[in-house]
C-alpha cells in the first residue's frame, strides 16, 4: 500500500515484508491448514483454534521460514506439535469414532446424511489414526513417503505399508466390508 | 516394473510419477485401468476431505496477530514506563545501580518463547551469521560452521543474537548477549534445560541444551570467533 504526501512524492506504508510475507501465508494457507486440523482433531471449533494458535507460533518464528515452498509443510508440522501439546495439556472431550455411525438407516434420507463425500468422510473417521495420520499428510498435505516417516518417526517402508493398508482398508468400509477382517490383496 | 509393484504402488500413491510407473501404465492395459479406477478414488476421497473452512478464517488469524502484536507492544510501551519510573526512583533512593534477573533466568524463558527454532535442520550462510553481528556492532573473527537459526532478538532490556547449532545430542541454543558481561562463568540447570554463561568480549555468551556434553565444544569455538 501507497500513500501519498500532499507534495506527490510516494511512500512506502510501514507494514513491514514479515507483515506482508505473513498475511500470504494466512491467506493461501488457512484453509489447507485447516482441513488438516479438522481431520486430525475431528472437531471443528478446535480446529480453528489450532489453525489459528499455528499461525501465531509460525509469525514468531517465521525468521526461520527460507524456502517458500516448504512453508504448507513446516506450518503442518507446527499444527501437529500444537495438537499434541494439547493433548499433554487435557484431553479433549470427542466422540470416540467408534461411536459414529457410517449412516443410521434412520437417517439415510436426511440430506447431510447422504451422498457418497459423507460415507468416505464417515470411512476416513473409522480408520485407525495409524492409518489416518500418513493418508491425510500425503493427500492434505502433500507429503512424500520420506516426509511422512520423518515426521512420524517410522522408516519409510513402514509408511508405504499403512498407507497401502489406509486405502484399502477404506475401500473394503466403502464396499460395505468389515474393516477389521479386511483382507488385503496385493491385486485387487 | 511387473503388475503386482505397479498395483502395490498404486496403493502407495497413486499419484506416483516415476518413469517405471508410468510407463508400466501406458504398456498394460489393465493396470491402466485399475489406475483409472484409483485416480477416481482419489479424487473422491480428497473431495470428501475438503471440508469447508470458516468463513473469514484467514480474517480472523491476521486480527488475533494483530491484537497480539499491539498487546504486546503496549506491554514494551508499559514496561518501558515502569522502568523508566523505577529507574528515577533508585537513582533517587540507591544510586544508579539496577539490578536485572540473571541471564541464565531470561536466556530460558527466551527460548521457550522461541522454541520452534530449535526445529530448524537448514543451515544459515555465513553471510547471515556475519549480517547479524553486523547488526549489533560487531565483527567475528572467524564465522563457526553448523548454524542452524541466527536472529537479532531483544532479551528483556539486553541486545542479543540468538543461535541454533544442531550437533549430535541435540541442538544447542548459542545466545550472544551483546550488552552485558557477566563477572564470572557459571554452569546452571534450570526448568529442565542444562546451560552455561561465559564472559566473552565485551558480553557474555550464553549456551542452553539438553544435554551439556557439547558446551565445551561450543564454547571454544564461539571463543575462537569472538575472541580470535
């Protein structure tokens, strides 16, 4: 932003370039950091807090940010410390997923109920977080199997291994199978 | 690369774009198919995650940072009063001499305040070690290698420059305090972190980790630079 003395010589607003650096990042990053949040915490509220909580840790180390392509995931990695910190501090009162019904037949007529974005969405609360976890950081946040493992701590043949079983075992919840007696096939 | 890797790594990712995979996917007409399938899922599945944010989202971060910023701004601005009454009042009442909590106290809630930084694996260019000795009026004899974060940071009332150095029991916290030299060096544990202060130049340096069997190292190096 611009201003000008009466005189028309330009100059620059004080907002500083971390100002202007940290308000792109809000802006094209908010809303990708905030389906992760979801996703990890299941509840939307804490989400916004977390995301917004990550933003604010992020502006006071944002000195440390040096390539702009790797901002998506040192902010997930700030969002995933920030939630396990809050886990440390109480934990919070969520629905245990085993309690969330894919859909009550009772239901199935309602709109929110229906459509196939709700059974994949009810599929994705029913899978373990071991499986969860790896899936949502390559598909949100688009991690490689090396990334992930670094920031799980597991090798990365271990990563490649949840994330086949993450698919295949939503894909037996969304044929209507059991995922606890999902068979995995190599070929399917 | 035979149908049963190319059908595991689809499972893996299917958005996979090595040569093998692709080319498998061009020759075999039923793995094509099966990748048409998985990039169907895929694309259902990601739909299906892209739950909507909240509106005004990003509007609601920037003003939090905002009303942090100025929160603390007035806090500096108070504080500044304060000290500058509590100045008038002991150079009234004691004479000149005000006394400040010890480094060691303010070096910890420091990095506490900072600990993301301790993340950082990236190592910084000498040229940024050196601009931000420059910054505070000083100039190194030597820049020391393996320096994971530099910054210029206020530390209470002191000028500093706080640095990261990872080594191989964990990084350890380097914070150059510019503007004080303490009489004497001093090893202290506090809130859980192992920590050291040595009079160096016209400061004192001050280092904070984990574990303490790297400080010796450290130091010496931080001596040769400073100190030549």
């Amino acid at each position: 932003m611009r201003r000008k003395f009466p005189d028309g010589v330009p100059v620059i607003s004080p907002v500083s370039s971390k100002q202007r650096q940290f308000d792109a990042l809000v802006r094209s990053l908010s809303g990708d950091l905030f389906r992760y949040g979801y996703w990890l915490c299941g509840d939307e509220a804490l989400a916004h807090d977390l995301v917004q909580e990550t933003f604010l840790r992020a502006w006071r180390a944002l000195d440390s940010l040096r390539e702009t392509g790797a901002a998506k995931a040192w902010l997930i990695t700030i969002l995933r410390r920030e939630h396990a910190r809050l886990y440390e501090r109480k934990l919070p009162q969520f629905t245990d997923v085993d309690e969330i019904d894919v859909v009550d037949e009772r239901d199935a007529h309602l709109p929110e109920f229906a459509g196939e974005e709700n059974v994949i969405r009810n599929a994705m609360r029913k899978l373990d977080a071991k499986y969860r976890d790896p899936l949502l950081m390559q598909v949100l946040g688009g991690f490689s199997c090396e990334e992930i493992a670094s920031e799980l701590k597991i090798t990365p043949a271990a990563v490649m291994t949840q994330l086949f079983r993450a698919r295949q075992k939503l894909k037996t919840m969304l044929d209507g199978g059991d995922v606890r007696g999902a068979q995995i096939h190599e070929l399917s | 690369m035979n149908c049963l890797e190319f059908r595991r790594q689809l499972s893996i990712d299917p958005q996979c774009g090595e040569v093998d995979f692709v080319h498998h996917a061009r020759e075999c007409a039923r793995c094509a198919e099966a990748c048409e399938r998985a990039n169907g899922f895929e694309s259902s599945l990601r739909q299906a995650l892209a739950i909507a944010p909240p509106p005004q989202l990003a509007e609601s971060i920037l003003l939090a940072q905002a009303t942090q910023q100025q929160r603390q701004r007035q806090q500096y601005r108070r504080g500044g009063m304060l000290a500058l009454a509590a100045a008038i009042v002991l150079a009234f009442g004691i004479g000149m001499r005000v006394e400040a909590r010890p480094l060691s106290t303010q070096a910890v809630e420091h990095l506490r305040e900072e600990a993301e930084v301790l993340t950082s694996t990236k190592l910084v260019s000498p040229g940024e070690v050196q601009q931000a000795f420059a910054k505070r009026g000083l100039a190194l004899h030597s820049i020391p290698d393996g320096i994971s974060f530099v910054g210029c940071c206020p530390m209470e009332r002191h000028l500093t420059v706080h640095m990261v150095m990872p080594g191989g029991n964990g990084p350890v916290t380097v914070i150059y305090v510019v503007d004080d030299h303490e009489r004497a060096r001093e090893d202290f544990q506090r809130d859980g972190w192992h920590g050291r202060s040595i009079p160096m130049g016209q400061g004192t340096l001050v280092l904070l980790a984990q574990d303490a069997s790297q400080f010796d190292h450290v130091e010496s190096i931080w001596r040769a630079a400073l100190q030549g």
